[in-house]
C-alpha cells in the first residue's frame, strides 16, 4: 500500500476508480496537403464525424428522460454534425484550399460561428456554443482522443485533476464522482466549496497528484484524515469500507438536525441562511430547510457561456430564487468576477495579481453597462419577493457612493422606461481588511454588511487561498482575522444594522460557535453544513458561546484557539 497527503476540504471517504480529468484542447494551425492527399484527408474527416456522432448517440441515449434538457441539447448537436452545408464546406476546403481535415474542420467551423456572431437573434446566437462544442468534440476524435467531461460521466469514479475550474465543478455529475483530488486549491478555494456543497470527499493539494495515479486503478480517498491510498491490501480495503459506512451513518444522524428550528437552548433564534451557486432544482430544494439565501453567487450566470446574460434572463433567474425562497430574503451578490473566475465571453485585463486586481466591484466599474444591466434585473425582480444587493470587494466608502449611484442611476433609467421595479436593501460584503476597520463608518453607509471570512483571512494574512502550499499560513481561526470580524459584528449591531457571516467559517463547527460569542445571529453556509451547524446550535447557550468567544479573544494562535474551542464543544458532547 502507498499513500499520499493531501489537504482534506470536505469531508468523507470513498473507494473508487481513478478518472484522470484533462481536459482537451485542440492545437490547429494551418497546414497544407498534396494533390494526392486529399482522399485521404476527407477519409480522416468522415471516421472522425463518425466518431463524434457514435459518442453523441450514446450519451443522448443514456441521458434518456433523467435529463431530457441535456438529451435536447445533444440532439442539437447530432443535426450540426449531419448539416450537409457544414460537410460541404469542409469538403471544399480539402479539395480547393487543400487544407489537411484538421485545418479544414476548424475553419468551417470558425466560419460558421462568425456568421452566427452577426445575427442580432438570441437564440440563434446560442446556437454558437454548441458549434463550438461539436467542433471540439469534431477535432478529438480526429485526433484519437477519448472524451473527458466531468457532466457525462458513465461509471463512479474518483476524479484527480491538476486544477478544476469552476465551470468544470458546476456542470460535474454529483451522482457519478465519489471523490475529488487536485494538485492545487487551498481550503477555501472554490473547488472545496463546491465539493462541500454537493458532499463529495476531496482532497486538494495532493502534490504531482497527475503523475502518481494511474487511471483506472483503485484508490481510497480518505478525506478525513487528508489520505489518498493506492495498491490497497484486502484487509486495508475492509477497514476502509467500515470506516466510509461509519461515517455516512454518522452524517446521516446528523442530518436529523436539517429540519429543526436553530433556537439555542436559552431561546436565541439563529438564522441560518443558504450560500447558493446555482439555480438548478435541487439547489432550490434545499431553501426549506434555510431562513433564506445569505449569498447568492451570481457569478455563475456569466461563466462557462459565449455570451454575457441579458437583462430578461438575469430577471427570470433571479425571479425564480426568489420564488423558490418564497417570503424569504435572498441576498444577491453582484457579479464576483476576476481573481481565479475568468470569463469565456469577454477578454478580461491580463494582471500579474488577479487577486489584488480587476476583481469584483472592481470590474464592474470598469464595465458600467454589464452592471447596470445587472442591477436592472435585480431591481425588477425585486418586485417578486425579498431581494436585497450586495457588493463584494468594497474597499473604501467611495466604493460603497459609487456603487450606490450605479443603483440611482439603474433606478432611473428603468422609471425613465416606466419599467416597475422593487424595494431594495444595500449592502457590503466586508471582506477587504480596510472596510472591516472602518465599520462603524461603513454601518452608517449601507443597510447590511456580510463578512467574507475566505477572503477577509486571505488579505488580511497575505496568503493566497488557492495556494495548497500555503496552507499552513492560511489560519482560519487566526486571531486578527477575529478581532476584525469582532469589530465588523459589534459595530453593526451598534448600528441597528444587519449583520451576517457568509464565508466558510459561518459553516464551521468552531466558528460558529465563536461568531455567535461575538453577537452574530445570521449565519450563512453551504447545505452541507446545515445539519451540523443546527445541532450545534440547538445544544449550546449563547451563554457559553460568549464566555467561549471571551476566551478565545485572550488567546494568541490559532493553533490554541483551535485546540480550545474542539475540547469545549467535546465537553457538551458536540
Ligand atoms: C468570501 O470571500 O468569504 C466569500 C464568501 O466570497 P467568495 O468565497 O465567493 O470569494
Ligand atoms: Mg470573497
């Protein structure tokens, strides 16, 4: 048996089979062929077509009726590939312009796209990414490659990856990955968060994880202890079976607490809100079990696409949160763009520090017509329920008036429009240093703060959250991190004002307790915390979150606090 170390984001342990996830990228460049190539060249094109068109008939065929949106889109993509326009094209450009089948596909395809580009028809403008992904899929096969797609996976397996992008984690079939494993991402990066949030076990950081696994051998992720194991013995494998029953017993007791009403044992009521970064079904299903949505990462509705959201479809989704919220708060999170969240449809600055840089706030600053549109449809929608705004990365109170004059302004043109909008709150993500200590100023400002502990701990620690190597330095519980986020809760309290933790220490198990001692009512999480965090909730005083929160702030380190806090909540039995 061999193992490896890793640094374990979200907890659990599986035993699977290894899928090494590259994804493909075609490298085409011009290159010309010979009179007598050119048979051969269009024999290359037609088994690659063939090719493409097995692998879509057999996805659309598993994708039956469990996914009949999906299944429609591939169907979209068979009747591409049999376009008899498109086989003519690429034909001419191997016979006339004697371009090897490579270049000719790419070139028919790109000339196709920029057709469709000029036409002012949205939905014929969708129709772009899809040519882009049969093109794509087109030059693989060509190229002999098999396909790597994290949405169409057929087997469970154990997904090792160099890094994962967030457009890969969004579209992953949460069904058909037991496990996670990358070389690079720190506990807060958002492969973890979105491994919590679908209760994947995975491990980040694993160091030349590419290299190490083969694939389809098996491994055992033991995200507990921060484990990987390969050429794993009979009797290891028996321990490990136990230990993976053990513990999803365990969370499946725990999961008892999803439904109760977090009232502490002396009759606080905490308000456990939904962080959520998407609006698929069963995301939405989970607003039962929450007091509403306390970040709404908005983000995703502009990455992984060929054309940035117009205002109709911004308003429609964030009309349909609010439904599924219904008499709830959702919290709207303008765009969080930039940093390690790039965009397909939009060259965006290329910066030596993305995280310092053009990120956020930031960038919708620099483009004034993708924020008005924004806060256009997040205005309108307003109308149909309890929406409040928020802005991330606010650095300063001429950040807070400047944006505040973008809302004026989307206000007006939609009353010069006569277009109905609703009632809003305003409010900061307090997530930069600078802002938390001028809270109390900032209080003044806005209606609602929400502390971003994943990046409040990276600027103020200067560590890079993505970072595995630093994950040493990146301490969650370090103690100027919670006297700025002590500071930020009093002062708005002080204010009248509301006040929410919307990172991950807010689903943590010590840190909520430490948040609560500090005054914090309005914890915000992903789902796959609820149940632990309303357990815990529901046996502890705020009593003892204070005198805990009072002890903590005399202490140090991390490392102690940490220690202290664990051996409280094991001395309740928690
Ligand atoms: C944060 O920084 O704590 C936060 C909630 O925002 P994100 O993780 O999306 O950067
Ligand atoms: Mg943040």
């Amino acid at each position: 048996m061999k193992s490896y170390k890793g640094n374990p984001v979200s907890k659990g342990v599986e035993i699977g089979k290894v899928y090494k996830y590259v994804p493909y990228h075609a490298s085409v460049g011009e290159e010309l062929i010979e009179e007598a190539q050119v048979a051969d060249e269009l024999q290359k094109y037609g088994d690659a077509k063939e090719k493409a068109l097995h692998e879509l008939n057999r996805l659309k065929e598993s994708m039956g009726k469990s996914d009949q949106d999906k299944a429609a889109i591939l169907g979209a993509h068979i009747e591409i590939l049999k376009d008899p326009a498109m086989d003519q094209q690429i034909g001419k450009f191997i016979k006339k312009k004697m371009y090897n089948a490579k270049y000719a596909i790419d070139a028919s395809y790109k000339m196709f796209i920029g057709m469709l580009e000029k036409v002012q028809d949205d939905l014929i403008r969708e129709r772009i990414a899809d040519m882009k992904d049969v093109r794509n899929r087109t030059l693989r096969c060509l190229d002999g490659e098999p396909e790597k797609n994290l949405s169409t996976l057929s087997e469970p397996v154990i997904v090792i990856a160099k890094d994962l992008l967030p457009s890969d984690t969004a579209s992953l079939n949460r069904k058909m990955v037991l496990g996670i494993i990358t070389e690079v991402g720190g506990a807060t990066s958002h492969t973890a968060i979105i491994a919590r949030s679908y209760e994947i076990p995975a491990i980040l950081g694993v160091k030349n994880a590419m290299e190490l696994f083969v694939d389809g051998e098996e491994v055992i992720i033991d995200a507990i202890a921060g484990n990987v194991l390969t050429q794993i013995e009979e009797e290891i494998r028996q321990d490990y079976d136990k230990k993976s029953r053990i513990f999803k017993e365990q969370a499946l007791d725990t999961k008892k607490y999803l439904h109760v009403e977090p009232v502490t044992k002396d009759g606080e009521r905490i308000y456990v809100n939904l962080n959520i970064g998407s609006t698929s079904e069963e995301e939405l299903e989970h607003a039962v079990v929450s007091d509403g949505v306390g970040l709404f990462r908005s983000e995703f509705l502009y990455m992984g696409r060929d054309k940035l959201p117009d205002e109709e479809e911004q308003y429609k989704i964030y009309t349909k949160v609010l439904e599924a919220f219904a008499g709830k708060t959702v919290i709207l999170r303008t765009m969080d763009i930039g940093g390690d969240k790039k965009l397909d449809c939009m060259e965006l600055p290329v910066e030596e520090n993305p995280f310092l840089g053009k990120r956020a706030l930031r960038l919708s600053f620099a483009y004034p017509d993708i924020f008005l549109t924004q806060l256009k449809a997040a205005l309108r929608a307003a109308v149909n329920g309890d929406l409040w705004i928020m802005f991330p990365m606010v650095e300063s109170m001429d950040d807070i008036r400047r944006a505040k004059q973008y809302v004026e302004q989307a206000k007006k043109e939609l009353s010069d429009a006569c277009v109905p909008y609703g009632s809003v709150k305003i409010g900061i993500m307090v997530e930069i240093p600078s802002i938390a200590v001028i809270a109390e100023q900032a209080a003044k400002e806005v209606d609602f703060a929400s502390i971003g502990t994943n990046d409040l701990t990276q600027y103020t620690l200067a560590v890079d959250r993505m970072n595995p190597e630093l994950g040493d330095f990146y301490q969650k519980y370090h103690p100027a991190v919670l006297k700025l986020i002590r500071n930020v809760i009093e002062q708005f309290n002080k204010a009248g004002k509301h006040v929410g933790v919307c990172g991950e220490l807010g689903g943590d198990e010590l840190g909520s307790v430490i948040l609560m001692g500090f005054g914090l009512r309005q914890l915000s999480m992903g789902y796959a915390s609820v149940a632990q965090i309303k357990k815990i909730i529901t046996n502890i005083t705020i009593e003892d979150t204070k005198g805990i929160a009072d002890n903590v702030c005399a202490m140090s380190t991390s490392a102690e606090i940490e220690a202290y806090v664990t051996g409280e909540l094991k001395a309740k039995g928690l």
